[in-house]
C-alpha cells in the first residue's frame, strides 16, 4: 500500500490526511510542534496515525509522497533530507485538485487576496452556485473534496502553496499584484519570489483563464511566463482592458459599477472588486447579478474596518497591513485628515514610498512597538506631531486628544505584530476593544 505522509498538523494537513485515507493510503501525520486537542480528536477517530512534537525522519523518509504545510520552510533539515531522497514533496492543493472534478477559482497576490477572493465567493454564492472556500481561508481544501459538496471551489492560495504546486491547473487563474514580501523564503532575492506567484498560471492553456491586474509594473514585465494560449483578463486604470476603472466607476462590458455606491473604498479595493467581478464572471455569472449582491458584501475583520464613531472622529481598524504597499493603499483610501497608528515588529520596511501620503494627509503620527527608533528617526521631520508608546490604551487616548470632528483615526500598522500580540487578529481585536471601551465606557 502507498505512504502518504503529512508534514504539520494544522487545517491543511489533518484535512489532506483525511482526504488520503478516504483515498486508501496509509497516513501518517507528523508535526514538530503541539498538535491542537480538536485535531488530535479527528485523527484518532479516523484511525490515522500522528505524532507531535517532533518528526520521525526515517519513517517520514520511506513515504511515498509528503504532503508538506505551507509554513514549513524548504531550508528546514526534514524538507532538505526529503529532497536529497527524491520523494515527491506536494502542496494540500496539488493533492486534493487531483480528486475533484470541481471548477477551481485560484487567487493569488501579495495584498488584496483575502478581500478579492471573500468577494468572488460573495458573488458566487449569490449566483445560487455550489461554491467552497479554501487555501488560505475557510475549511481546508482537502476535506471539502473529500466530502464532495460543491462544483466550484474558491481558494485563496499563498506563494508558500504555490512552490510545491506542480500540475495543479485553475479554471480560473487570478494574480493581483506582486511587491517584495516574504523574501526570506526566496533567498533575499525578489526575482524568486515574483516566479513563485507566476506559477499560478503554470499549466494554463486555451481553457483558462487568466486575471490579472494590467498596471503593475512587476506583473507587464513578466506577462511571457503566461502561455501565449491563455485567456488574459485584465484589469487597468490606464488601457482598454476588460475592467476599466475611472475615477468614479468600474466599466465592464455593458456595465458600470459607481464606486460611490461599492461597500469598499479606495484605489486599491476598485481593483479588488473589478478582478473579483472578472473572476466570477469567467466562472459563470452576468455582471448584472454581481452588481444586485454587492451591497450586501460584508469583508472580513482588520481590513480598512470602521469599528466606532466619536464626537464626528471615525476609528478604522487595518490591522492587516502589514507591510508597507497596505499602508500605501489605506492612505490613499481616505480624503480626511488622518492620525495615523503605525509600528511592531518592522521586517525591513523601506517608508520612502509613504512620505508624500504621509505629509499630504497625517495630521499626527503615533508609533506603537517595543522599539519604535526606526519609525520615530524617519518620520520625525515629516509630521506636525508624533508621539510614541507600547500601550494601545495610550495609543488610542493620544489619537482622541490629538482629533478633530471630520478626523480619521487609522490603525495601519505595516509592521508585524508580535512584540505586543499574538498576531494581526489579536491587534485588531484589541484595538476595536479598546476604542469602544473608551467610546463607551
């Protein structure tokens, strides 16, 4: 009987080790760190075999394919010694696409991604479609294939996905942006990266198609990597494209959206929703459907969130924006003056891109971090004030003294988290309860 081993134990992986046993192979899981209680519970009740906090290299070493999470660094000593043995070494994706006959909606870009593809899941949904959502968001891809419920899948997939992808071939293939990110994982070198996200349109031929967003610089200087066959779908401010975005509308093919009356705002979120719309089309639903369920899009948390109104001041919770081009794209979303919350753990951020934004709308900049000597050195001499601190409390105390009726008070961090929270979740979550605590009492 084939092995089929699964390197980390998180929604992917139990969901790809129930997927293999329902498939007939003997599954064993291995995960270096604790493995949850609920996910313990699932894998003895399907019999499948697990050990945690640690791996059993040679019994992992005579799989006959491994099946890896996508926060597991290639240059760890396991995935090392699996390469050195020449075993195959896949994706939870490339695994479960290769047992559903589903259409496949794949999303990826180094900002947007969850946004766009939450949407594109809107507008299926509301078309009255079977539709999953998967990859990155939602329940693992792999269990919904298993349980074969859906004809369409929606995935939201990272570069990590992507590197070990190899036959994997979306209907519908969508690339939204590419800015450094990560580079960590792609040896310092952007050009690694840039390739890792081209492989979404790997396998694409005349049947899919290909969604892009036209203006960026990164994405037109690499357009040869899609085959010449593919259908290319593109989104531009500039050109004739099949989504063109005005100042104040998206044109589509015999449609146009107001973007003053769209549920997301700013520059950034206009591609967001033409690429969505592009995708859901080519997936089968008229423009005219998509524009009736809009409205009733709500995204997901810590992303450009309103989370409170004070004496005229409105609060918006992006704790999402993690790195600097979010940030970009938050101030450019806002014609108010800001007081801008930025800071935590920088990850070799470079702010030059942000200083015209920075002093054409921040009327106050405050710097939240354990060490915020970086941000305080760079900005110092951009904005009218700056104040700087490790308490959210005080953070948000100093944005209500500092504003004005008509003021915006923006958390956009574009720095990790973890010096004060646990992640992203946990900062937005704090700060949503920290400003109606103040709000409110």
């Amino acid at each position: 009987m084939a092995v089929i081993s699964i390197l980390g134990g998180g929604e992917s992986g139990v969901g790809a080790a129930l997927l293999a046993k329902s498939k007939g192979f003997a599954v064993f899981l291995s995960d270096a760190g604790i493995l949850k209680e609920n996910y313990q519970q699932t894998l003895r009740e399907n019999e499948i075999e697990f050990e945690t906090g640690g791996h059993n290299v040679e019994r992992i070493l005579g799989s006959t394919e491994i099946i890896i999470s996508p926060g597991i660094p290639e240059k760890t000593d396991i995935v090392k010694a699996i390469k050195a043995k020449g075993i195959s070494l896949v994706s939870e994706i490339e695994f479960a696409a290769r047992y559903t006959k589903a259409k496949i909606v794949a999303i990826t870009g180094s900002n947007g991604k969850t946004t766009t593809t939450l949407l594109t899941y809107h507008f299926l949904k509301s078309a009255g479609l079977k539709v999953g959502l998967a990859g990155n968001i939602g329940q693992s891809f792999a269990k919904q294939v298993m349980e074969d419920q859906h004809d369409i899948y929606v995935l939201e997939i990272s570069s990590f996905q992507l590197d070990r992808c190899f036959q994997f071939k979306p209907d519908v293939a969508v690339l939204l942006n590419i800015t450094p990110d990560h580079l960590d994982r792609y040896e310092y070198k952007f050009e690694n990266y840039i390739a890792s996200k081209f492989r979404i349109f790997q396998n694409a031929d005349a049947s899919t198609s290909c969604v892009f967003w036209a203006d960026d610089e990164v994405l037109k200087a690499n357009l040869t990597k899609i085959a010449a066959s593919a259908q290319l779908k593109t989104v531009s401010f500039n050109t004739k494209a099949d989504a063109h975005i005005t100042a104040d509308s998206i044109q589509f093919d015999g449609a146009i959206l107001a973007l003053a009356d769209a549920p997301l705002k700013g520059p950034h979120n206009a591609i967001n929703m033409a690429v969505a719309m592009l995708a859901a089309h080519e997936a089968g639903v008229s423009f005219e459907q998509m524009l009736k369920s809009l409205p009733f899009f709500e995204n997901a948390p810590h992303r450009l969130e309103p989370c409170g109104v004070w004496n005229g001041v409105e609060f918006i919770n992006d704790s999402k924006a993690t790195n600097v081009d979010a940030v970009y794209y938050a101030l450019n979303s806002y014609k108010q003056p800001l007081i801008l919350i930025l800071g935590g753990v920088d990850k070799g951020n470079e702010y030059e891109v942000l200083d015209p934004l920075v002093k054409g709308k921040v009327k106050g900049l405050i710097c939240l971090g354990t060490d915020n000597s970086k941000l305080e050195q760079h900005f110092g001499t951009i904005v009218p004030q700056l104040f700087a601190t490790d308490s959210l409390e005080n953070a948000v105390k100093k944005g209500m003294e500092w504003a004005a009726s008509g003021d915006v008070i923006l958390l956009s961090p574009a720095c990790a988290s973890f010096d004060l929270f646990k992640n992203y979740e946990d900062r937005g979550d704090q700060f949503k309860n920290t400003v109606k605590r103040l709000i409110h009492g």
